[in-house]
C-alpha cells in the first residue's frame, strides 16, 4: 500500500499528496485538481512517515512505526536534517553542523501572515516568500526585515511573537478564520503590521516599507484565490466529493449538497487503500 508521507503543492497552487511505495522505493503524486470529482480512501491507523538527510535523501522508517499522534517516531525525529530548523526559536542551534554553516550564509525574510482576524510571524528565505504565504493559506502577507542567518531571522521573529504576534496556527484554527469581514481583517492586518515594523527595538534591521517616506509594509493579498465563505464550513474526514478549491493545507470539497472542509494534514501517515475519480 502506498503511504502518504507529506503534502505540497502543484505551480498552481492545487495540494497534492506524496505517496510511497515501499515494494518499488517509487514516489508519485495525487494531485487534487478544482472542480474534479475524487474518491480516496485511506487507513484509521497513522504510520511514522520516515526522514530525509543531510542530502536530502528520504528514508522511510525502519521500524514501521504505529503512531497515536504526529508524524514521526523518536527514531527518525531524531535523524531528519531539517526538522531542528523547523522548531528553532534563534536562540540555541540544534541543527547538524553542516546544516549550521550553511543557515548562516541565507538570506532570509521575517514576515507576518494573516489568517483573517490573526496575526502570525514566520520566517522564509527571500525568493520564495510569496509562495511560503500560499502554501500556508495566508489572505494577507507582508515582509517586515531582511536578515542574514536563519537563526537570527528565527530571533527576530521570536522577538515578533513577544510583542503580540502569534507563532503558531494549526489547520484546525485556520478553519474557525474562513469566515471574516475582509474590510475590517485587512485593516487590522495593516495596523498590526506597521506597528511591529514601526518598534523602535527592532530600528536596527532592514526594513521593507510600501514607499518612500511612509511606515506601512507593502500588503500582498492573497484572498482572491480562496473560495468565500459567510459562515465556517463543516469538517468532513472523507476525500470524497467534487473538490472545490483549496486553501493552503485545506481542502474544499462538495459533499451531499453542502461544501466541507478536509484538514489536509490530517492524511499524512495514512496508507492509501482505494482511489478513484479524476486528477
């Protein structure tokens, strides 16, 4: 059975699955497409979905792991090259040496994103900034400095989350902000922003501001390709139905008259038992 082991997205910004085969060692991608039908049906039981090395080769997980929550076990945690990055906080490097030298030479951006009426920081190398939003399911984005080094620029956004902020927004709180006034969100989102860019403790980074002489960042909006909504859809657990759009790790899917929301997320561990429809 192939197992699900991550998610990304397309150039177009459709989500798609990555499967492996164990038998072959043979990746390939489900991708779900807008306005085609689909019919997936997965495993109840999640199984660690392995690590990638310093070379960024992937290794599925020895022990075949059965997991009761996340997507990895101790073992393969423990080996994967990028996730001590992923949880840096810029204060102490837990990242293999070779993974440090290279993170200081980056040039890196710290962002806000907004996700309706929140406010989140992140950090993003500088030339896939826009695409870093997209894949999260941003509305709203703006870049507030330019930092040499990951680790600093995990500092600064560190820092970012201390002075109100959030740093974190799982999928399941990105679905209670599908229904929001855009007018008062995009606002807040633009208060918000020029306000951390405007703290004086942070007068020593490179800032970005929408043009000379003004204090406000350059807000990119990204809500034009979501789908509207005027109330929070439900949640379904089934990748079944015709799919309506996408936003970051969300599906929309149409379901007995009614579209729902999938947590994308959500399948990931999951072995894939039966598939139809269209990609």
């Amino acid at each position: 059975m192939k197992h699900v082991v991550s998610i990304s997205h397309t150039e177009d910004f459709s989500p798609q699955l990555w499967l492996y085969d164990p038998p072959t060692e043979i990746f390939s991608a489900r991708v779900l497409s807008s306005s085609f039908p689909v019919s997936l049906q997965f495993s109840s039981e999640k199984v660690c979905v392995g690590y990638d090395d310093l070379q960024g080769a992937y290794h599925p997980c020895p022990l075949a792991a059965k997991l009761k929550a996340g997507t990895q076990c101790r073992y393969c945690a423990s080996d994967d090259a990028l996730l001590p990055c992923l949880k840096c906080d810029g204060s102490v490097c837990l990242a293999f040496p070779e993974v440090r030298e290279d993170c200081k030479e980056m040039q890196m951006v710290v962002y806000v994103a907004g996700f309706g009426t929140e406010v989140k920081a992140g950090v993003s190398q500088e030339h896939r900034i826009e695409r870093r939003l997209q894949e999260q399911g941003a509305d709203f984005g703006a870049v507030l400095f330019r930092v040499k080094d990951g680790k600093e620029a995990r500092r600064v956004e560190a820092d970012l989350v201390r002075k109100g902020a959030r740093n974190f927004l799982n999928a399941k709180q990105k679905t209670t902000l599908l229904a929001f006034d855009k007018e008062a969100a995009f606002s807040h989102f633009q208060s918000v922003a020029s306000q951390l860019l405007a703290d004086p403790s942070f007068s020593s980074l490179e800032r970005f501001f929408n043009g000379a002489g003004t204090t406000f960042p350059r807000v990119l909006d990204f809500t034009p390709r979501y789908p509207v909504f005027s109330v929070v859809p439900e949640r379904t657990e089934a990748l079944q139905g015709t799919i309506m759009g996408s936003k970051g790790s969300l599906l929309f899917l149409r379901q007995e008259e009614a579209v729902r929301v999938l947590e994308l997320n959500r399948l990931v561990g999951l072995h894939l038992l039966g598939e139809g429809g269209l990609f």
